[in-house]
C-alpha cells in the first residue's frame, strides 16, 4: 500500500503563532512514518508561506530562514502544493492538509475554505463550526437555542463605541461590576479584559476594538474551569473524554496564564459536584453538534460551587502541545497521543469517502 502524502501547516498569522509551532511539533513526532510522508508549511506572522525540511527546525525556531515558497493551491484539479525556489516551481501531489493553526486565519474557517476549495480532505472542523466555534457571539447564539446555561452577555459594535457613554449605560443597566469584555473574534483570550467599575469600561471597550469591529460583554462568572475533549463526527459516534480543571495563576485565565506562567496548573479529573462531570461531557456533545463539529474540539465551562454547569466557549483546533490539555484528557481515557492522531486522519479521509 503506497504511502499519502501529508501537509502539515503550522504557524498563522494569529497571536497563538508559537503555540501553533509548538502543538505541530508534537503532532508531528506521533505521525506514523510508515504511512504517511509529510511536507511541513510554514506560515509567518506576515503571512509568507515557506517549506520547512525538519521538524527540529520548528523546534529552534529556525524554519522562519527558509527560502523555499509553499502555497496550496486552490485549483481542484490539482489538488497539491506549489513548491518555488528561486524561479523553479514544483507542484507536489497532497492527499491530506492537517492545519494545526490556531485563532484568526487558522481556526476560523479560513483554511478549511480554501481546503475545500481545492477538494483536499482536512484534519477538524468544517468552514461551518470553525468561523462559528471562533466567533464567540455566534457561538453565544447558539448555544442560547439549545438551552445550555451560559454568563449573560451584551454584543456591541465599535461603531457603537463613539457613543461610549450610551453603551456604559446600557452595560450597567444589564450588569453588576465586574464583568468581561472581548472581542468576539480573537484567540487565547487577546484583548479580553475584566473590568471592575466604569472607570475601566471604555478603556477595555477601545482594547477589545483592536482585534475586532464586534465586542462581547459578559456578566463574571464565579466557578472552576472545567475543560472536555471531544472527537468523532460523520459514522463515528462522538466521545467525549472526561474532564480537566485550570488552576490558573491569575484574576482569570489570560494568554500569559495560559502560556507562560509557570504556575497555572491543569487537573485531570478533578473531584467535582455530584453529576456534573456528566453534565459537562454531554453538554460538550451536545454543542460539538450544534455547530456541526468534526473531528475534534476542546469545549469549556465553568462549574459553580453549587455544582451549576455553565458554557464558556469553544476551541475547534485547540492546543495539542506536551502540556495541552486536548491530548492529556484523552490519554487519561487510554488513547495515546499516536492512537489520537490516527483517529483524526482517518475521521478526515472518512469525510470525503
């Protein structure tokens, strides 16, 4: 049986740009060689798109030095990467695109277009549940309609924002201090901010507003971080993993929380309020489907002291690095990093059968 050839592209013009480089490392390592050759692209934070030789070039960092172009092309009768160096052009034949980008241009329904477009099969999500997954307003909407408890929640415009004062006012008719403003479309918690009075409000309005022309304002939200891996879709039921709790080592879980401070902490199946482990699990389900998820999706929620089961929000390619918390659920459940890998490039090959 005659090998496929797999593209995998990491990096992205997002601000989980490392993370992305760090998670394709580790995916890459648990490829099985023996079935899959693989051509690794590179995406820069401005956009350039570079072949990369080795996975320990994504490890050091060096990968960005390439001089050789890679780009997909979108014409379906080709379905391959055009390979360019210097004025030579090289079209390589691609079986399967594992995009592990995460955020903007990455998770949003951008690649898993131009994917479609060139009617090569992918790894996750569709163009459908990945712009939604990755627009929290939306996925505020839908989950309203499934009747899954979530923090109460305003969507503002920035065009809205040159009337600040209506929008203050409209904010503390809705909400008691503090309260969450985002903007709806931005990853690893970019420009989130929890405002305690209104002295901060149209400050963290105006931040909010550099990654996006929609802003969410939530009521807080006082409970555990709980996290749940799911993945199948199509004839594969979809499972979910049990759960994991953040311990995260601020006022909330922001990026440098997530990345870079040492002391947040993950807890694979923490003890919890009878049932709601349970909750947690089918309710991640249950949103994984409405959004029309493959694949795979990591989906959080908080837990209340009371054992209450609230929606945080949805990552449709979520972190798959040494300490992610997406591989470590699953393989408290048995499933290994190699097993979880497979299953992802055989749900993506089964979708297009």
């Amino acid at each position: 049986m005659s090998k496929k050839t797999v593209a995998v592209l990491f990096g992205g013009q997002s601000s989980e740009h490392e993370i992305s480089c760090l998670s394709a490392a580790n995916i890459i390592h648990n490829i099985d060689r023996e079935a899959y050759d693989l051509v690794l692209v590179g995406i820069t934070k401005e956009g350039h798109w570079v072949k990369v030789s080795r996975v320990e070039d994504i490890e050091d960092g060096s990968w960005r030095e390439s001089k050789v172009g890679a780009v997909l092309s979108p014409d379906a009768t080709e379905r391959c990467l055009m390979i360019h160096e210097q004025a030579a052009i090289t079209r390589v034949k691609i079986d399967l695109v594992f995009p592990v980008l995460h955020g903007l241009y990455g998770e949003d329904g951008t690649i898993q277009g131009l994917c479609k477009l060139a009617r090569i099969p992918f790894v996750g999500c569709g163009v459908t549940a990945s712009a939604v997954g990755m627009d929290k307003g939306v996925a505020k909407l839908v989950v309203h309609s499934l009747g899954i408890r979530q923090a109460d929640f305003l969507l503002v415009t920035s065009r809205e924002l040159k009337d600040m004062c209506a929008v203050i006012d409209r904010t503390e008719d809705r909400f008691s201090y503090p309260v969450f403003v985002k903007p709806c479309n931005a990853g690893s918690s970019c420009g989130v901010t929890k405002v305690h009075k209104r002295e901060e409000l149209a400050e963290a309005l105006r931040e909010a507003a550099r990654f996006d022309s929609r802003i969410l304002i939530e009521e807080c939200i006082v409970g555990r971080e709980i996290e749940c891996a799911v993945l199948g879709g199509g004839a594969r039921p979809v499972q979910a993993s049990g759960v994991g709790e953040i311990l995260a080592a601020a006022d909330f879980y922001d990026y440098d929380a997530k990345y870079y401070n040492a002391e947040s902490k993950t807890v694979v199946d923490p003890e919890l309020p009878e049932g709601s482990a349970e909750e947690v699990r089918q309710s991640a389900i249950r949103i994984f489907d409405a959004l029309d998820g493959y694949g795979l999706s990591r989906v959080d929620f908080f837990v209340t002291a009371a054992g209450e089961v609230i929606f945080n929000e949805i990552n449709t390619m979520p972190g798959f690095t040494a300490i992610s918390m997406y591989p470590m659920l699953f393989a408290a459940r048995g499933k290994d990093k190699k097993t979880l890998v497979k299953e992802l490039m055989e749900l993506a090959f089964e979708r297009e059968a």
